[in-house]
C-alpha cells in the first residue's frame, strides 16, 4: 500500500485498525458470508476500540476528528480482508448522523448520539423508496402531524442493517408534493426509534455482502414524536445533503481497500503458482493487467483524499466526492476482476476469497449514487453542459 498521502497520526490509525481486523481473518468472513449473520463480534470490536466516533464531536463522545481519518479508518477494514461485509457494518454509525451533529439540537445530540458512538444502538438510513431510486424529491412516504408527533406510513427499500438496527434516519414528505412551491421542500427528517409493530423489514436476499442485510421497509402509522425531528419541519433535503457527500468519500475509501486487498491477493498467487515450469506472474499477460489496476487505485485514492480534505475544511466538495466514489468504484471492480482471472479457475472459488471481493466490488459502484448520475453531475455542475433528465 503507498501511504505516502498519510502523516503519522494517519499512519497510526490506520496500523491500529489494520491491527485489530487481523483478530477476523478470511475464516471469519467467509463464515459470516456463508450464515448472513451480522458480524456482531467485529462490531463489537470496533465500538469498544472507540472507532465509531471517530469524526463525531467529542463533547459527545467522539474522538473530534475529520472525514479523512474516518476515510483512512473505513480504507483499513476493507483492505484487512474484511471488504464491504465489515466495512458496511459500521458504515452507517460512522457518517449517518453528521444531519444530526449539523442541524440538531443540543438535547437532541446529547440523547442522539453517545449510544451510537458506544455501540449500545445501532442505526440504518431510510430514504431511497422502490418508486423514486434516485428521485428523492419524488418519496411518497407521508408523515402526517397530529399534535406533538408525527403518524408516518409508506415504504423504503435498500435499508441496510435494519434487521438489527435500533433506530432510523427517516425522510418523509410532511408535505404533500403538489402543494410545495419547488420540489425540494416539504421533506422532513427524522432520527426515531424502529418500532417493529409498526415497521416491517423484509430481507432482500442479494447477490453479495450477505453479512448486512438489505431491506425494504413497510412503514405503517409509525408514531413520531417532534422532538425526534431534525432541522426545521420542510428542510429535510437540504439536512440530508449533508450527509452524502461523507458518505461517497467513504464509500470511494472502502472501494480502494477492496481493491488493494484482492490486488495483494492476485500478485501473491501469481508469484507462487507455477505452470509450464515458471511462476504465471513472469507473464506479462499477468503482470500488466495487475500493474495497471495498481495505478488506477492508487489515482483513485489521491481523489478520495482530497475529497476528504476538501469537506473537512468547510469547502465545498460536491464534484470531488462525486468523482472519488466513481474512479474508486470503477477501480475496485477492475482490479477484483483481473483478481479472479489471475487465480483462474480457482477465482471462482469462495475458498481463495477474490470472488467474494468481486460480488462485494459491486456496492460501491452502485450504492449510494450509480456512475451513471455521477457523469451527469460532474457534466452538468462541472462542465456547464444543460441538464439531461
């Protein structure tokens, strides 16, 4: 790995982290891909090492830092061997309340957030709905108030961990979309309690990260109090907001960590097996596909960081973020794949891991935005070009 990006406290995270995922070896993950069972061990682990609080305040427990240590954090599971089964464990707990941290009040980040940074609660992230994908002004989920609460009934899909989660970042529409001058308003957000006599979560089974669940929800007159609302009532979007472009960078982070671990796997094997009496990695037919996705990595990483750098010091990072989480994602999967054709036939086989890291490769090209969004973004906010959809 070139960690000629990270200064010594960086180094130090990321030797830390890379220490304690050592205690969850292949034999770990492949068992939790094989059971789907949440890896609560590892979680455990980590919230217990303090990592969950990491770019949260400390006054509430965090440890104070930025999305670049958390990037670096994030980077290091993956790349353990872990990949998006243990990255996605904690994912959410790492940069899913920065709405909160931003918009809530003092009561609400005093109650909200230290049993979240200590592992005692467990949170998902309800926005994405069957009917809208991408679309999030068009969610149809209505919150309805009623006195001092909220009554909230409609679906989500892709909400990760919601089997065990414990609470939910909600947005709904407490304004019908008609009646909003654009379509941006009306969204509020919510941080509540998961209610499982009013919310269902129904499995998604999936084509990797078996580990954490992915779910759709249907949500039926779920009572919310208005002191679990954040922001203002119709500033949901632009509290939301907040939290996504974190969330590319590190999702970009744990795409590079994918990566750099099938890429280690691939050149070891490639040194050590041996055909028509010479190891396969003295082919360049082998060599020149590994050295390239060594440098796509790599290019990718300088832009995650710098993403990073850019949304800690207060400066805007749309396209930054946008960028890092395609190049990375792109990357990832080029380099998981030439992983799997560098092993050969036993690529295939869950017994070497590569495939693993191939079918878990996928999220971070998909989720949370697809590349196809991202060329828009980046052709429309960048480059001037009129809006295509």
């Amino acid at each position: 790995m070139n960690d000629s990006l990270l200064d010594e406290n960086l180094r130090q995270i990321r030797d830390s982290v890379l220490k304690l995922c050592a205690g969850f070896g292949d034999a770990y993950w492949l068992e939790h891909d094989r059971t789907a069972e949440f890896p609560e061990t590892f979680y455990r682990a980590i919230a217990d090492a303090g990592w969950l609080g990491i770019a949260m305040p400390e006054q509430y427990g965090g440890a104070g830092l930025g999305i670049v240590e958390a990037a670096v954090l994030m980077q290091a599971i993956a790349e353990s061997g872990a990949a998006m089964s243990g990255a996605s464990a904690v994912h959410m707990n790492i940069f899913g309340l920065q709405p909160v941290v931003v918009f809530g009040s003092d009561e609400q980040k005093q109650r909200m957030l230290p049993p979240l940074l200590q592992g005692h609660e467990k949170a998902c992230f309800a926005v994405t709905e069957p009917d809208a994908g991408l679309n999030t002004t068009q969610i149809k989920t209505m919150a309805k108030r009623e006195g001092d609460r909220y009554v909230v009934s409609g679906s989500k899909i892709w909400t990760s961990t919601a089997q065990v989660a414990d609470k939910v970042l909600l947005l709904a529409r407490t304004t019908p979309l008609d009646q909003v001058k654009k379509r941006t308003e009306g969204l509020s957000l919510f941080y509540t309690d998961i209610d499982r006599k009013h919310v269902e979560a129904r499995v998604i089974h999936k084509m990797g990260r078996h580990a954490v669940d992915s779910n759709m929800l249907f949500i039926d007159k779920l009572e919310i109090p208005e002191s679990d609302r954040i922001g203002a009532e119709g500033d949901g979007f632009r509290c939301i907001l907040h939290g996504m472009n974190p969330e590319r960078v590190l999702i970009a982070a744990e795409a590079v960590g994918i990566g750099r671990v099938a890429l280690q796997r691939a050149a070891k094997y490639a040194a050590d097996r041996v055909v028509f009496d010479r190891p396969i990695g003295q082919n360049q037919g082998i060599q020149h596909p590994l050295a390239k996705c060594w440098m796509e990595l790599e290019a990718a990483n300088l832009m995650v960081m710098h993403a990073a750098r850019l949304y800690d010091s207060g400066r805007d990072c749309g396209a930054e973020a946008n960028a890092a989480k395609y190049l990375a994602g792109e990357a990832a999967f080029a380099a998981c794949d030439t992983a799997v054709l560098t092993h050969g036939g036993m690529g295939y086989s869950a017994e070497y891991h590569v495939e693993r890291y191939l079918r878990e490769s996928m999220i971070t090209r998909i989720a949370p935005i697809s590349p196809h969004l991202i060329l828009n973004y980046i052709a429309e906010r960048v480059l001037g070009l009129p809006k295509s959809y």
